[in-house]
C-alpha cells in the first residue's frame, strides 16, 4: 500500500494516477464480478440474471451475493435496483446460476439454484419481487417440496408447441408439468461427445433444430460442446464432428469460457453466446458476449471471442457523457498489484483444447485511476486495512456536472457513502449521501453543479470502485 499525505481524510496514491486514453481493449458486459448469465429479452429490455461473485482467488464456493437482475435497452449501458427474491436471508443462502426465465399466463418464472436443488419463483414483472412458487413462507434452505428440479443449474426450455422441458448439471433433462413447475416422466442422460464433469446446460432451438450445450471441465479449462437433435428436446442427439464450439483463447485473454447461455437479439436470426471468464480466479468471474454463427448445415461455428463486447443493440437513450482527459486520480489506499495464474482442471483427459505448457499470466492492479478508464475489467480497490476508503478526482479543470453514477465493487451486497465536491481541493461540501445500505447499481448523483474535486467515502460495503461516470 502507497500513501502519501494529501488531507486529513484522503491520502493521494502517486502510482497509477492519469485516467486512461484509447480505446478500451477489455470490455466484460457489465461492472461486476458476474458468473452462470443468463439474458432473456421482455419488451424492449434485456435482462440478465447471473450469480453474484463475492469471492476472491480461492474457490471459495461457501458464499455468493444477493439475488440481483441487470436490465438494459441498449446493452451497453446496465443498472439494476434492489434485491429481486426478498424474505429470504441471502447472508445464510447462497443464489447460483439462474437459468432461462420465462413467461406463462401473465407471470414471470425464475428458476435458480439455492442450497443444491434448482427452485422455481414468480413474479408479476421480470425484476421481482419474486416469490417461491411450491415453497413456505420462509426459507431455510432445506426444502425439498419447492425445487423443480434434484440439482444445480436447472435451466428450462419452452418448445413451439408450449411443452416444457428442464435441463440440469451431469447431462440430465425431464419433461416438465403443463405449469412448467414439477418434472414428470422418467429423467434421461443425454448422451454427449464427452463424457467428464458437466454443468451450465442449455437447451436452444433454431430452425427445426434442438441444441443441447453443456460444459466440460472447469476453472481455466472450462469449454462448451454441444449435440443436436432434429426430433425433440430429448433427442435422439447426433454429435458433430466439431463438438467444442467455446474454449480458451490466450491471445484474446480469456481462459476458462464457462456456464453460460445462447440468445437471439430480438427474435431475429442474429445469435450470441454470453459466457463467464476465470476473472481473477475463484469466485471473482467476469462475463463476455461473442456472436454465434451456424454453418449451412445448422452445425455451430467455433466461437470468435471477442472480449470488446459486442456493442449497442439499440439507439442510446444516455446523455453524453463528459470526458476529462487530464483528470488525476487519488485514494486512500489500494491493494497490492496481482499477478495471477490460471488453476488447470484436474482431469486433462476430459478435455479436448488443453492451455499452453507455459500457463498465461494477468497482470492485475487496482490503481484509483481504473475507475475513470471506462472499462469494466479494472477497477479501484482499496486496501483491506484501509480505514478512510476515500477515492478522489481532480478534473483538471472546473466543469458544471449534472449527474454522478458510481459502479461499486460487489454491489449486490449493498453500499453506504457520501460524495463531495470542491472547486480547491480544501474546501468541501457534501452534494449527497446514500445512508442506509442500498442494493443497485450504479449510484446516482444529480444536479452537482460545478466543481473541480469530487471524492467519495465508503462508509459500508465493499471499498472499491469499477467505474465513474459524469455527465
């Protein structure tokens, strides 16, 4: 940790402290440590439900965040708003991989993981709140009445002529109930290409065709194949000669493409893939979108992973936001510069693509000046003995600032703050101040007016910071 004295609440960083210039070479979806997307699109929104990562390196697996949807018109720029399952204690539970959610009969049905089985909620709306269908009142984390289905990652399919299916971890798949909330009929085993540890399923159709998608493997040497069936959701499956359609690529720098989801952008012909990338490791993911292109045959194409995002999907409805290019940085503190080392699957042999002998390496930091870069793959990140949790800006120049929204590190578990502004850098007053710990992202600030200095104190959650945006 670098210090040194600037005031009596705020130390200045003096590495790392110029915003950024050029463009923006690594563009996960969103700011936040996100794993197991799924994106459905209701009206003119998308909306993506994904598992809060809370974690560090360790595979830590014994938490996660609270139940949270990111919605977007444009798909560029996300936001969500408060927790979407409430009544349940999401510090004793943990909410994993929510699967596809659906519309039947004017409700909206989540389903999703919690404490092993996959659980079914409804909903008047496709951001809650939800409510367990089958469940009581109060979860405790030990039904077994209100899961759909016996295991993780449960994700539905609804066929053209209204039959519903489920698809779960191990290859598993069964028919569901008229009300798409129980299984009926046997459970089968869809037979695959390769036969290691499976998770993150999926079932898609395309003209006439069924695709099944499953993972093999895991950690950095998490890769995709897929079967596919011209008869029914349940197969029979034939398997491609090109079964792996999503693995790592180190020259991009992403490893471990993993648990993800295929969508069609406005019922069109045009696909994307949404995947989860190793992150920093353990349960600190990240998630990317590349597009998915057919053969003429229907067969997949390898994926083309494009870790720049994929762009806007519809006319911008943002100001614009204004641009500092000689802003300078500070903070009170920030964690040590990382260097991490990607954590190979223990079975090679279930794979088909294997990472180099000589493993890739991500050189991470979290300099104050990451959360003015506009990416969302770096961010300021104070140190954990800092006790001030102060980052501030200095624009370079006096401005006239309308709106603040600040991305948070872990927003899902919620944020206390003040921000302040000044046009000395001595002299500050308080323009607003989030006092009782809200769930959303991004925080909004109005009717700054004009300033020089901004500073933010986090008082409660998680000290760090993906982004900065003024307008």
């Amino acid at each position: 940790m670098k210090k040194t004295f600037l005031t009596a609440l705020c130390f200045s960083v003096t590495m790392g402290i110029f915003a950024q210039k050029g463009k923006v070479t690594n563009q996960p979806l969103v700011p936040d440590n996100l794993a197991d997307p799924t994106i459905v699109q209701f009206g003119d929104t998308y909306y993506l439900y994904a598992t809060s990562d809370i974690g560090d390196q360790k595979s830590d697996l014994s938490t996660s965040g609270k139940p949270v949807v990111w919605k977007s018109k444009d798909f560029v720029n996300w936001s969500f708003e408060g927790v979407i399952i409430p009544g349940i204690d999401w510090n004793k539970y943990r909410y994993w991989a929510p699967g596809r959610a659906i519309f039947n009969k004017g409700k909206y049905y989540l389903y999703f993981t919690c404490e092993g089985p996959t659980h079914v909620a409804v909903a008047d709306s496709p951001e809650g709140p939800f409510k367990l269908v089958n469940g009581p009142e109060t979860f405790t984390g030990k039904e077994t009445d209100s899961a759909v289905a016996p295991d993780i990652d449960g994700c539905p399919f609804i066929d053209d002529n209204g039959k519903g299916y489920i698809f779960w971890r191990r290859r598993k798949a069964a028919e569901l109930t008229d009300d798409y909330l129980k299984i009926k009929g046997n459970t089968i085993d869809i037979p695959t290409g390769w036969k290691g540890y499976s998770e993150g399923p999926q079932m898609f159709k395309r003209k006439g065709i069924y695709y099944y998608l499953y993972t093999n493997g895991g950690y950095a040497d998490y890769q995709y194949g897929y079967v596919m069936s011209n008869k029914s959701p349940l197969g029979p499956f034939t398997t491609p000669e090109n079964d792996i359609i999503l693995s790592s690529d180190t020259k991009q720098n992403i490893w471990g493409p993993g648990h993800g989801f295929v969508f069609n952008k406005n019922n069109t012909d045009e696909w994307f893939f949404v995947y989860l990338d190793y992150g920093i490791g353990g349960t600190s993911r990240q998630i990317y979108v590349s597009p998915l292109k057919f053969n003429a045959d229907g067969t997949i194409q390898p994926v083309k992973i494009n870790n720049n995002g994929v762009g806007y999907f519809a006319k911008s409805t943002m100001p614009k936001e204004l641009k500092f290019p000689h802003a300078v940085a500070t903070a009170s503190s920030y964690r040590p510069d990382m260097t991490v080392i990607p954590h190979r699957w223990r079975n090679q042999k279930d794979l088909k693509f294997h990472l180099p002998d000589s493993l890739p390496k991500r050189e991470i930091n979290f300099a104050p000046a990451n959360a003015l870069d506009d990416s969302n793959y770096t961010r300021w990140w104070a140190s954990p003995d800092d006790s001030v949790k102060c980052w501030q800006v200095d624009l370079g120049k006096t401005a006239n600032i309308n709106r603040c929204n600040i991305f948070f590190v872990h927003p899902s578990l919620g944020h206390v703050f003040t921000l302040e502004k000044s046009l000395d850098g001595k002299n500050w007053q308080k323009i607003y101040a989030e006092n009782e710990r809200t769930t959303r992202s991004p925080h909004t600030a109005n009717k700054i007016g004009t300033t020089r200095y901004l500073r933010v104190h986090i008082l409660e959650g998680q000290p760090g910071i993906w982004n900065i945006k003024l307008y």
